[in-house]
C-alpha cells in the first residue's frame, strides 16, 4: 500500500506510519495551543465587600471595593479615613465620595475602614494602631485581591485627616504610601489646644483623645501632631479647608502647608471661600476632580 505525503507517493512502511502520526499529533498539538493562545484572558470581575473584619475588636471593619480587572501591577490602593472627632463618625460617610472615585479612578481598589474610637479604653494611639493594622491587612490580601500594595494613597477627613497625615509622614519607613489627600485635618494639637477660637469645645475633645493636656503630656502631643514628622523625604500633599472653619482653623493648614513648602514637599491647598467644616455642592464637585487630578499626576 502506498500513502501520500505534500503530494508524494511513498509506501506505507511502519516507520512511515510511525512518522505519519508523529506528524498529525504535532499539528493536532500546535492548533489546541494555537487556539489557547487566541483564547481572551479572562478578567477578574469587579467585587465589592462590606463590614470585612480586619482584626479582632469589633470596630475594625472595612468596607473593600475591587475594580474588574484588577491586577498585581497596575491596581493600586486607596484607603479612606472618616472623621468624627475620634471619637465618633462612621466609614458611611465616604460612601458618596467612593462611589465618584471609583469611577473616575478605575485603576484603584478602595477601603473604607473603621476604627476604635476614642474613649477611656481606647485613647491615642489606638487609631493609629488600627490604621496600621488595616494597612497591614491590604498588605496581606495583596496576592489574593490581585492589587499592588506598594502604592498605597490615603484619604482623610477631619480627625481621619489627622490619622492620614500622621501614618503617612511617620509611619511610612517602607515607602509603600506615596501620596496622602487631607480634607481640614487638624496638623498641630499643641496650637489645637492652645490656640483654638473656642477652647471649651476644642479642649475635651482633645484630652478625650489624649488623655492628657500639653502641659501634662507634651511629648504626647508632640508624638501626634504630623507637622513635627515633616522632612523633605515627606509625599505629596493635597489640602482642603473651608476659610470660615470653626472646629479646625484654616491656621493648622496653613502651618502645615508653609512647613511643607519650606521642606521642599510637593503641597497643594485648595481653600473654599466661606464654607466651614465640610461642603456640598459644586465645592465637593471640585474637590473630586482636584483629588482625582491630584493622585495621578502623583502616583505613577
């Protein structure tokens, strides 16, 4: 018997055969791993969690939010601090700025986390802690969320500003936060307690927090304040204040801003005429694409 190979007749040995099925294998082989190749990859898709316990206290709980197809690489992080005054507040109240964010910053996964508030039980630097443990946290998931850990930008308000400021600027020995957005975050707890228009309502605040006043601690009040960890190796700095602000004073972001500046950081401050401790409107509308603006022209 004889078969036919690219037109040439040879006759059929059992070597030839062999060889004939060596040969279709091979291009049986090359089509599945041709159509593997073509194949799309598949994408991971977008997953939102809420109340994800990051430790054992029943504050620590995060809200997590991670974008479809995400990546090791090009996912970074976002993690949000509420206000309250540490002593109160809830993570809710950045749910409306999250979910602009997430749409405007798409390469980012966002959290969104709680902590203990301040109390007899739990004065500084128990927010601290907890922010540090919810960084570690993210650090942790980094294989499992698919996210890119050594881009970390955190978003503060408020007391959470503080919080914010005072991670990024002290506690950043490993470089992974690169970036920190204060919305009228106290920077200067000794000029707090002292220089406050209304020290009956700044000074309870502040001694529930610390459990101290600076003339009983000032080391302490040192040790929180994130104008005293500014060097020219500090991140980028974005700022917000409303200019008729009664619970913070511009004056603390005006101090930090100028202590920035002088050490060479990379600083922004937007100052919104007559709004106080917060704002609505097209005011909020500019702060998003500020911020927005702000982190990509800072974090690569």
């Amino acid at each position: 018997m004889r078969g036919i190979i690219f037109g040439i007749y040879l006759p059929q040995t059992k070597a030839m055969i062999a060889l004939m099925k060596g040969f279709i294998s091979t291009i049986i082989f090359s089509t599945i791993m041709a159509s593997c190749l073509k194949s799309p990859k598949q994408e991971l898709p977008q997953m939102n969690m809420k109340n994800e316990a990051y430790g054992v206290n029943a504050a620590k709980k995060m809200d997590i939010y991670l974008p479809a197809g995400r990546d090791s690489i090009n996912t970074k992080v976002i993690l949000f601090v509420h206000g309250g005054s540490w002593s109160g507040g809830d993570k809710n109240e950045f749910d409306s700025a999250i979910a602009v964010l997430k749409n405007k910053l798409p390469d980012y996964a966002m959290f969104n986390m709680n902590y203990r508030l301040a109390n007899r039980q739990h004065r500084f630097p128990a927010q601290m802690e907890d922010v540090q443990s919810a960084i570690n946290f993210i650090i942790n998931k980094a294989d499992s969320y698919k996210i890119n850990v050594n881009k970390i930008v955190l978003i503060g308000a408020s007391a959470g500003a503080h919080l914010a400021l005072l991670q990024a600027y002290k506690n950043n020995s490993d470089g992974r936060i690169k970036a920190v957005v204060d919305l009228f975050g106290p920077s200067d707890l000794v000029s707090l307690y002292n220089n406050h228009p209304v020290p009956a309502a700044s000074q309870p605040v502040l001694i529930n927090f610390l459990g101290a006043t600076p003339v009983t601690n000032s080391t302490l009040y040192h040790d929180a304040s994130p104008i005293n960890y500014v060097t020219s190796q500090t991140v980028p700095t974005l700022i917000f204040h409303g200019d008729a602000d009664y619970i913070v004073p511009i004056s603390q972001s005006i101090a930090l801003k100028n202590k920035l500046q002088a050490s060479t950081v990379k600083v922004e401050m937007k100052v919104y005429k007559n709004e106080s401790h917060g704002w609505y409107g097209q005011n909020l509308l500019d702060t998003y694409a500020k911020t927005v603006d702000f982190i990509k022209q800072n974090v690569k």
